[in-house]
C-alpha cells in the first residue's frame, strides 16, 4: 500500500450541496500538481480507501498495459471533517486518475488495519490540477456535458478536455446548434485474459483538436453513453494542458 504525504486532517464543514457516494472518481489526476481533498458528508466515520491509477513505464507488479495501480489508506474521519493529501514516490508530472472509496475497519489480529468498503458511507472530494480544480464523480452510464469548446477565439483559443476514468466501452455524440456531427466509438481501460476475462480500469482524454469533423471556433455539447455492460465511467471537463 502506498504512502501519502498527509498535509492535514482537521474537521471543517461539509459543502451543504454535496450528497456524497460511497465511491467517487477523479477522472485527471497529476502528480506534483494535485492535491486531494476528500471529505466525509455522511452520517458516520468513514476511512477513506484511495486507488490511484496512473500512466508509469517500467516493469512492476502493480502495472499492466501501461497503468499502474496504487492504494492509499486514509486516516478515520468523522462526519463534516475532512483529509488532504498528495501522493509521493512518482515522477513529477506522471497522469492518471484515482477513485475514492468510503471504507469501515474490519481486520483483526495480524489483519488489524483490513477495511471493507462501506456502501452506507458517503464522499465527496475536490481536486486540485495545474489548471484549476473541479469535484470529484459518481459514476455513470451516460453524461451530457455542454460547452465543450475546440479553440474558442473569444477565450485566447481555448480548448476544453474531456477526462475520463473506467473500463467500458463508449459512444461519444458531438452537437452543434442541436445537429449531431460526429458519432464516435471509443472506450477506455484496457481488456484482459481471454473469453473469461475483465477490463481494467484505465484514464483517458478526448480533445475536441484531435477528433475529425470537428470545427475550430466552435463549442459542443457531447453525449457520452456506455456501449456495452459494465461498470460504467466517471469524466469531468477542464481546460486542456497543452497550446496547439
């Protein structure tokens, strides 16, 4: 289980508009430029369970097709409290995404510290990202998101990312002043072990520059639906991180 740098663990007051879930994503996470702030906006104590998956090279057990797969136990937190924290021992600069999951201690003895996820519990969490920050996600089956925008000229030719964390394949519908556009078929994570296998779960970013049929100047509204059974997948928009 890795490390974290835990920067604080004081009780502060849960935002009034946050319903929480018992897992919640992050779709965009970067290390040395984020930081986690996961808050407990349930009724009971809640050890937070961090599952951090993230783009490394090199050969480790913990990696597969290119994503590494890392847990981070948090500290017990009491309702209207919270835990902010970054992870350490990774590049600076290394991408991925993270879910977070409300968890009970259940171990004894020599597994004194085990936890159990807690579906009564409930989550809610910001995170920061070098552009900005945005709230962490429930997952889902199909997304609406509007304003998606591909060099926008009135803002100095932004560009805004979708970024998306799951294992399940998807349909993502470009509008345009109502009129579909561009219907693409894509997914995310990576498939694994045969007839019998599973997906993993993976990240991904879709920017509006690299999908044809898409015009400049122009924003969106985009329609992501799962594809075939699954999970479902967690995304949220940002700005993109590069200038092109």
């Amino acid at each position: 289980m890795l490390a974290a740098a835990m920067l604080a663990a004081a009780a502060s007051p849960a935002r009034a508009d946050d319903g929480g879930a018992a897992r919640v994503w992050a779709p965009y996470v970067v290390v040395g430029a984020s930081t986690i702030e996961i808050r407990n906006v349930g009724d009971h104590p809640t050890m937070p369970l961090v599952t951090l998956y993230l783009r490394l090279d090199g050969a480790d057990p913990s990696c597969t097709v290119g994503t590494c797969v890392f847990q981070v136990q948090g500290p017990l937190i009491e309702p209207g409290g919270s835990w902010v924290f970054e992870p350490v021992d990774f590049p600076d600069g290394a991408i991925g995404g993270a879910s977070f999951d409300a968890a009970i201690e259940t171990g004894t003895g020599a597994n004194l510290g085990a936890t159990t996820f807690d579906p009564t519990g409930r989550l809610a969490a910001s995170v920061t990202i070098p552009s900005g920050s945005y709230d962490a996600v429930a997952a889902t089956t199909e997304l609406t998101l509007t304003g998606v925008s591909r060099r926008v000229s009135d803002q100095d030719g932004a560009t805004t990312a979708i970024r998306i964390i799951g294992g399940v394949g998807l349909v993502i519908d470009w509008y345009r002043d109502d009129q579909l556009v561009v219907e693409q078929q894509t997914g995310v994570g990576s498939y694994c072990c045969g007839e019998a296998g599973f997906t993993r779960t993976g990240e991904a970013t879709i920017d509006p520059r690299d999908v044809d049929g898409l015009d400049d100047d122009a924003r969106y509204t985009v329609v992501i639906t799962r594809s075939w059974d699954g999970d479902g997948f967690a995304a949220v928009l940002t700005d993109s991180s590069d200038d092109r």
